[in-house]
C-alpha cells in the first residue's frame, strides 16, 4: 500500500518596497513664550502642505515651533529587516545644530487638522515628552540641500512599521528641543520638501516578508507487512 501524505509548509519572500506619502504637512504655534508655543493645544496658524518645516526658533521676542507630520499606506508583511524615511532638502535655516526625531503619531487619524499639533505618542506638556524614538541619530549638520535626506528607522520604528502592516502609519518629526522642553535661543529649523513638488514628495524604503504562505508538500511512503510499518520510499 503506498500513502500520499500533503503536508502545508510556510514560505516568505523578501521584497523591497517603497511607499510614497499620502499625507505629509507641517503645524507651527508662536507666542510670546516658550511654554505658550510648545505646550498650546491648537496651533492658530493653518496646515501647510507645501513643505514640511521641523524645529523652533527665537525670533525677537516670540518663540516659534514648527511639527511634521507623515501618512504612509503599508502593505501586509509579517517581518522587516530594515526602513528609511527619504525627505528631499529645501533649505536649512539653522544656525543652532539640533536633531530630529521621528515620533508614531497614529493618533492623527484619519483626516489632517490643526489639533494634530498634539497627537503624537507621549506628548508632554511642561516637560519632556516621551513618546518612542523611531530613528537613528539625524541632525540638521546631516542635512543636504536639493538632495534626498535619508533617516533611518532604528528597531522601534520597524517593529511600527510592521505593526502598521496592512494599514496605515502616521509619524510626527519634531526637533530634539522640542522633545527635551529646552527653549532656542537662536534658529533652529530645517524645510524638506512636502507633496507640493511632484517626484519630491516623501516615501519610505523597506526591505520586508511577505504574510507566511501554506505551501503543499507531498511525500510518499509504502506501508510495509506484516508489521504495518510505514517506510519512507527516498
């Protein structure tokens, strides 16, 4: 007697992949001080879709904060092995160097609005905030102007880039400054380009595996008497 035994083996592919912005903007509050700008709950100013600014600024008397924020449709994967966010340079308008993080900012969902100046994981009013930190160090003396900027997620941001899988992932850039509660005494702020330039817009680079999928193994075997025992046929 032979036996026909199917058996259902899970295979994954690597793939790289790439996922443009479908929502990319920045907010930005002023006031007379620092707590006002940083900790108001509403920015009052309008969402510009332009460009992204990240960073803050003294300027005068008046302290200016400024916030990304970033939409990107994932596909299904069950791991990754590695993520870059791309922003194209517009300028650096810095004279103080300061780093940019990259925060999750699922809370932004599901439409852009100025409220959105707050909804970024572990924001903080009156002290640091504490939300994950999602890349590797980025600071505004890496900036290259008129050329892709890469900033590369570290291993919480793609274990959140997994976990958006299938789905969509919102992340905020906010300065380092911003996220310690330490006032600028200077300028401190860099532009990258938003979805107002086409082939400029922002994008994520991501190496990932597919969903686990049943494969249908077949093996044979002969049943051997008088004992019944079933031997492999190689």
């Amino acid at each position: 007697m032979v036996l026909v035994l199917m058996i259902l083996c899970g295979q994954a592919w690597a793939e790289n992949d790439i996922a443009t912005a479908k929502g990319s903007f920045y907010l930005s509050a002023s006031s007379g001080t620092y707590v006002g700008a940083r900790d108001t709950t509403e920015t009052s100013s309008a969402i510009g879709s332009a460009y992204q600014v990240v960073g803050q600024r003294k300027l005068g008397a008046t302290y200016q904060l400024y916030r990304a924020g970033n939409r990107f449709v994932i596909p299904t994967m069950s791991s990754a092995s590695e993520c870059t966010l791309w922003v194209y340079g517009r300028e650096d308008d810095s004279d103080t160097n300061f780093s940019i993080y990259i925060i999750g900012a699922n809370s932004m969902r599901p439409i852009q609005d100025k409220a959105d100046y707050i909804l970024f994981d572990g924001r903080t009013a009156g002290g640091a905030h504490t939300g994950t930190i999602l890349n590797n160090a980025y600071a505004s003396t890496d900036f290259v102007d008129a050329t892709w900027n890469p900033i590369v997620f570290n291993a919480a941001g793609i274990d959140s880039l997994v976990a958006a899988q299938g789905d969509t992932l919102w992340i905020a850039l906010i300065s380092k400054e911003d996220y310690d509660n330490s006032a600028p005494t200077n300028d401190e702020y860099i532009v990258f380009e938003s979805l107002a330039e086409v082939g400029f817009e922002p994008y994520l680079s991501f190496t990932y595996n597919d969903p686990v999928v049943p494969v249908a193994k077949h093996d044979t075997y002969t049943l051997v008497n008088p004992y019944n025992q079933i031997t492999r046929i190689k």
